[in-house]
C-alpha cells in the first residue's frame, strides 16, 4: 500500500472532515474491491460523498467512473490537493 505521511492525512481531514483511520479503511477496502465494476465504483463514490457530505452529482459521478474505468486517474495524488 502507499505509505503517505501524516502531513498527508492532515491535509485530507482538513478539506473533508474524514479522519486518517476512516480513510486507512476505505483505501483497504479499494484494493479488495474490482474497480474497473462500474456498479462496484458508483457504490464507492457514494459512500465518499456521504463520507465528506458532498453530494455528488450524477454527471461528476459519470466522469469519475470514466476515468477510472479509462486509466485516466492521475498516479499523484498531491495534485488533488
């Protein structure tokens, strides 16, 4: 799995209110779970949005699983920051 700093972590609680230990389980829960599953991923981007209170729109919703599902997703996460 990755190994991110705490400054790391900070960051993300600080944008989205989700503490380090719900994100360590959502991320262990990814790496089980099929991502290219269209099903599989809508279910997961609801549960973020439910995670952060962000209602995410099913426009935002289609673009998300094309990306993922097109390897479009960018390998640096620091850039979503």
């Amino acid at each position: 799995m990755f190994n991110f700093s705490d400054s790391f972590f900070n960051k993300i609680e600080k944008k989205t209110n989700v503490n380090k230990q719900t994100i360590l389980d959502l991320a262990s829960k990814l790496q089980q779970s099929d991502l290219k599953n269209e099903a599989t991923l809508r279910e997961i981007i609801q549960e973020l949005g439910t995670m952060t209170g962000k209602e995410v729109s099913k426009e935002k919703e289609d673009k998300i699983v094309s990306a993922v599902v097109n390897d479009q997703v960018p390998k640096d996460l620091n850039k979503f920051l």
